[in-house]
C-alpha cells in the first residue's frame, strides 16, 4: 500500500493508459480523483473505480479551460482535503504529414498535452505548497519525448515540451517537497493507439501489419507492446517515491524502444 491515504488526480482517467492508473492507485491505498472529459456522474464514476464510491471522485474537466481546472482541483480538495499527486495523462493524437497537417489541429494537440500540464500543475501546486507534506507530479509522456516519428509533427512537439516543463517544476518544487518525473511508454495498445494503425497504414501505404512490426515495434528488443500495466506500476513507483533523490527524470517504459 505504496500510497496509503494520499490523494491523487489523474487526468484523462477514463479509458486507457489512465484509466489502470487509477486502478493501480486506488489498490495501493490512495484516494483517486478521475478527471475526464466523459464523466457523466460523479457517483456514477466513483462506484466503477470503488464500490463503495468513498476512496474514488469523478470531476468532469476540459484540462484546457483554466475555469474547469481550477473548479476542478478545488472539488476534489474540498472532497478529500488536499493533494498529495497529480499525474497529467489526458491527451489526443492527430497524424499526418506536415505539409498537410492542419493549424487547428496543431494547436488543438497542443493545447490538450501541454496548456492541459501547464493548467493541472498550476492549480495543484498551490494546494501542494499550501499544505506543506510535499506531492508528485507525474507527466505522461512518451518515446516521442525523446525520439521523432513519421506523420507526428504535433505529438512529438508537445512531448518534448512536457520534458521541460517536469524539469522546472522539479527544480521550483523541491524546496516544497515536490517532485516532479516524466513516464514514457513505448506503444501501448490503447484505442488511441488503434486508431493510429489504420491511418499510418493509409499514409505511408503499406498493410496495417506492417505498421505494427516495422513501425510500432520494429526498434524494441522483443516485437512486443508495453502494456498499461507496465505505466500503471511505475506512476504508482514515481507517486510513492519518498525522496528528492528521483525527480526531473523521464522514465522510459518502452521493451528497449529508445535507451538512454
């Protein structure tokens, strides 16, 4: 019970990679906010993460209106006193090449991966400072915050930058007791991910097959997807890590994708 009566927030908690993050947590004692575009209910939501609907939260949030954040955070403070982690997940993909890649969709992807981090952590900070028991932001990133792909001009921007912004807050946080970390998986078989075979298939005009075994995996050691047990373990490691000794690291989930 790594994170026994922490609070956490984890944004984009409704399907995916997010979603077994809350799960995680919630198994490891922590009390879990989902925050989502699709939350229909609160209660509704709490009873499907905790059937006793106590030690789980559903908060609808847009993490790209700042309004919404900040009543977000707020509802979630009044309903379990505080925040110890946030763990920034919520995000889109768009693919296409540059020359054809749309200014709406850049900025849309954008403003989902990085004003969606920048808005969470703000709002949590002030709660995390405040309360002076220090906290985890876990910012979920990707390979591609370190490696390009194909057709990903956006994706890849936003999650370089997420790189730099974890490492100003673990340098800002650290006197507070806050750390802050990157996660970077590999390809996770996500619908996010899904929907991307067919479209990558139709880009670059080879089989749906192909983009699995000679785009997606070809670079790992073992032809295999990192699963969202795999990212849900080590958010839950990163959130229960006691000290400043790991923090503004980006921690790579990827079967040996991209070594540092």
């Amino acid at each position: 019970m790594m994170l026994q009566d922490k609070v956490a927030i984890v944004t984009g908690a409704a399907s995916g990679i997010g979603k077994d993050i809350a799960k995680e947590f919630l198994a490891n004692g922590a009390k879990v906010a989902i925050a989502d575009l699709n939350i229909d209910g609160a209660n509704a939501t709490a009873l499907e993460f905790d059937s006793s609907g106590e030690r789980a939260f559903g908060v609808a949030m847009d993490v790209t209106s700042e309004a919404q954040v900040e009543a977000g955070i707020a509802a979630v403070v009044a309903k379990f006193g505080g925040i110890d982690i946030l763990v920034s997940n919520a995000g889109i993909q768009i693919v296409a090449p540059i020359e054809e890649y749309q200014f709406s969709d850049w900025k849309k992807m954008l403003a989902i991966h990085l004003d969606g981090a920048f808005l969470t952590t703000k709002a949590c900070l002030k709660h995390m400072y405040a309360q002076g028991r220090g906290g985890s932001i876990i910012y979920m990133g990707s390979v591609h915050s370190h490696e390009a792909s194909l057709l990903k001009s956006a994706y890849v921007t936003a999650k370089h930058g997420l790189i730099g912004l974890g490492k100003v807050v673990a340098k800002e946080g650290a006197k507070h007791g806050v750390r802050a970390n990157v996660i970077c998986p590999g390809f996770v078989r996500t619908p996010l991910v899904e929907k991307q075979i067919p479209e990558q298939a139709k880009a670059l005009g080879i089989s749906e097959a192909d983009v699995i075994k000679t785009v997606m995996l070809k670079e790992t050691v073992d032809g295999e997807f990192t699963t969202v047990n795999d990212v849900a373990q080590t958010a839950v490691f990163l959130a229960g890590f006691p000290t400043n000794a790991l923090t503004g690291q980006s921690i790579i989930v990827s079967h040996g994708w991209y070594m540092q």
